[in-house]
C-alpha cells in the first residue's frame, strides 16, 4: 500500500514538474518572441487607394513605426470591394504581427453592406490604435451656379434626379454624406461611385456633377485656385482650414454629423506581447510631430483615445452602419 501511494505521489510530482517545465518554456518563447519582433519587413495594408486620407496618414505612420523599430515598413494599396480584397489577404497571412491594415469608417460601413461576409471583423481583427478623426467638405464646381447650401438644394428640387454626385465608391463617407443630405433636405439626386478617389474628384472639377463630399486634403488645392467652391463642412464646429466655410449645422442641418474615423488593426490572435510592442510604437507615432503636421494639413484631428477605446468603438461602429443600412438604402 506504501508502495503504492508513493507512485501515486511520485507520479504526481513528476506531473507538476512536466506542466511547471512546460509553462516556463511558454513564458520564455513569449518573452523571445516580443525581444525579437520585428526581425522582418513589416506590412500595413491600405484597403483604399492611394491620396486618399487612410493612405496618406498610414504612411506617415509608417515612417514612424520604421524609425521606432528600426525594421522596414512598406505600405501596399488594396482597394476595391469595400475592403475585402486587403480583408482576405489580412487573413490569408500569419498572424504573426507583421501584416497590419489600416481601419477607417468606410470599411465599417461596407460591412454592413456585404450580404454574406466570409468573414467576422468584429472576430477576425484586432483594433490597435484609433489614430484620427476627420471631416468631409461640400464643394460644387465653379461654374455650377450654386454658392451656398440653400442654392444647391433649390437646383436639385427644381430637376429631381437630374443631379449626381461623386464619392470613392460605396460605403464611403462621401457617399453617406451625400445620401444622407438627400434625406435631411429631402432632395434627390444620383450617386455616382468612382474606384479612384482622384477619379471621382476630377471628373467633379470637370462639371460631369454637381457636388460632393469629399475629403478636405484631396480637394484644397483645388478650392484654393477656385476651381471648386466650398459650401459646408461636415463637422460639429468650423474647421481651421476653412474658417470662412459654415458648418451643415449653420447650414440648417442641425441633426447632420458624419465623423470619419482611422486607425490600424492586426488579424486576431496575433500574440499579446507583439500587439503590445506595435501599440507602443503607435502610440509614439501617433504623438510624433510629424504625424501631428500630417494630421493637420488633412484638415483632421489627432484622435487620443487609448487602445481599448478604439476597440470599443470599431464594436459601436459596425453596430451603428448596420442598423443605418436598414434603414437607408446605399447603393
């Protein structure tokens, strides 16, 4: 019986030192792997195309995190199909930290759109760092014959659906902007989707429409040579490069916000302790006085909230355009 009971104990014994062995191995591999990331070139994935605000602010950022972590970092444009193209390649790869994609509103919106996702964003990406929140501008052509919000939406009741306007494609914020000022003004008007953002501004400078939403850094230089007129912007005050334009709520629009958002995110599962050294980094970025001057000649603003914040807003986002795309038809 003795006998028995002291194999039993050595048994355990040996069991508890296997686990303990065990354990340490893992906190020491974890301990490596965050001494030793990043050992390779690093990747951010721009779900837009390129001049666009996400892609102008990640590769500033880029910048940054490649000075911070003395490892290269490329950033690569992946637009098209609301995101899903960077999507399924963010997911096709490890999620070993060193594939990043940048996250911004748009790509909350498209999800809400897609019908059967193959996909779980809120499952299969990890919110890193909201980096900034910026608006959208209403410009006309200069030769459009409107000058201020009331002008354009008498033009657009006096030939309904006659009218278009232009955006980066579905789901941007050009495009909800847009639909949703025909809601808020009762008006109707076509929407005109471009894959290129620079298209789509261009073909608006052009004449081919009547105005749009657009982002305030593509479109400066050219309400600065008067080839297009600003109207409104969409932001709660007046933004400090466009001091003279009114807000939609000056406007008669006091129910109108579209608030865009950016950040970067990693494919869940990727191990704490790298997540935590990129956080870091970005976080140093992010307060860098070169992101800071990007961040403001955008026309945005520094975004300061804390990781978790961001991952409970990207939760509150994806929420928010679902229930909105029941409700508003975007096409």
């Amino acid at each position: 019986m003795n006998s028995i009971k002291r194999y039993t104990l050595n048994n355990i014994f040996s069991f508890a030192v296997k686990i303990s062995i065990m354990l340490s191995l893992v906190v020491i591999s974890s301990i490596a792997t965050a001494q030793n990331f990043p050992n390779k070139t690093i990747k951010i994935l721009i779900p837009f195309s390129s001049g666009t605000p996400a892609d102008t602010l990640s590769r500033v950022i880029a910048n940054r995190l490649q000075l911070d972590l003395k490892q290269t970092v490329v950033v690569e444009n992946r637009p098209g199909a609301g995101g899903v193209i960077a999507i399924q390649e963010v997911l096709r790869l490890p999620n070993d930290g060193y594939t990043l994609m940048a996250l911004a509103m748009p790509i909350a919106v498209a999800n809400a759109l897609q019908k059967n996702p193959s996909y779980d964003l809120a499952k299969d990406f990890q919110p890193l760092l909201q980096t900034a929140w910026s608006y959208n501008i209403l410009v006309t052509p200069a030769n459009s014959g409107v000058s201020t919000v009331k002008e354009l939406i008498e033009k657009l009741k006096t030939e309904p659906g006659k009218y278009s306007y232009s955006s980066g494609g579905s789901g941007t914020p050009a495009q909800v902007a847009g639909k949703m000022f025909e809601v808020q003004a009762q008006v109707s008007a076509l929407h005109a989707p471009y894959n290129q953002l620079p298209q789509a501004i261009g073909d608006l400078v052009g004449g081919q429409h009547l105005f749009m939403f657009a982002a305030t850094a593509p479109v400066t230089g050219f309400i600065a040579n008067g080839r297009l007129k600003p109207l409104a912007v969409s932001s709660p005050e007046r933004l400090a490069n466009f001091k003279d334009v009114p807000t939609m709520t000056e406007a008669g629009f006091p129910n109108f916000l579209v608030r865009v958002w950016q950040g970067l995110a990693l494919r869940s599962g990727t191990p704490v302790e790298v997540t935590e050294v990129l956080t870091e980094a970005l976080i140093r970025a992010r307060e860098s006085n070169e992101v800071k001057s990007v961040i403001a000649t955008m026309g945005a603003s520094q975004a300061s909230g804390t990781p978790s914040d961001f991952v409970k807003h990207f939760s509150n986002e994806l929420k928010l355009w679902s229930e909105f795309s029941k409700k508003v038809k975007l096409d």
